[in-house]
C-alpha cells in the first residue's frame, strides 16, 4: 500500500513538474507596421501587437525612434489598449505620430522597442 501512495505522489509530482517549470509570462510581438500621413500633416506608423505569451499582459507600449543614420531625429509613442489587459493569442493596435518630422522620407529607418507587465 505504501508502495502504491509513494507511486501516485511520484507520478503527480512528474506531471505538476510541466507547469511548475513554465514560466508564466506575458509576451508580445509586432505582427505588422503600417505607415501613413495624418490629416494635419504627421507621419505615423500603425503597428499591431500579439500577446504570444502564455498569460496575460498589460501596460503595452511601443517607443518608436526615428533614426536619419545614426541620429535620433524624432520619436513616436503607441500605448495599446489604452495600458488595459491583453489576453493571450489577442491582438491590439495603436499608431505613433512623429510630430516633428514633414514626411517619412525624414528617417532612414524606425527602432521599435516594446515593453510590457505580466498579469
């Protein structure tokens, strides 16, 4: 009989060990950026996030740095779902305006960097 209990805590503990070693961690990657002009003469990007992770974040932000060379030149900032919780396989999106720049032929290139907090 006790060899029977030492089984069955054994086996339970082998199968708890799968989630015990997942962490449980939000993630989130760009899906696809769009870019386009406002009507009062900014350029923007319009960028899609996905929470791939495997719980739920909040507080999604993308800091959006316009670069001619290596000169920051301007930045954007998109804050998705308005920093509210972003389910796992969910997607949100949220434009960033560079309200210093004419056009996008003002940049060479963009740096996304995305920041997010676990649920």
């Amino acid at each position: 009989m006790k060899k029977l209990i030492l089984l069955v805590l054994l086996l339970l503990i082998i199968f708890s060990c799968d989630s015990i070693l997942e962490p449980k961690e939000a993630h989130f990657i760009i899906t696809s950026k769009t870019t386009g002009m406002k009507s009062y003469g900014s350029p923007y990007v319009k960028i899609t996030v996905k929470n791939d992770g495997n719980v739920t974040g909040y507080n999604v932000s993308c800091d959006v740095k316009a670069k001619k060379g290596n000169m920051i030149v301007d930045s954007g900032f998109a804050y998705f779902a308005n920093g509210g919780n972003i389910s796992v396989g969910e997607s949100a999106q949220d434009e960033a305006i560079f309200f210093n720049l004419d056009s996008h032929s003002d940049y060479d290139n963009l740096v996304y960097d995305l920041d997010w907090l676990t649920k």
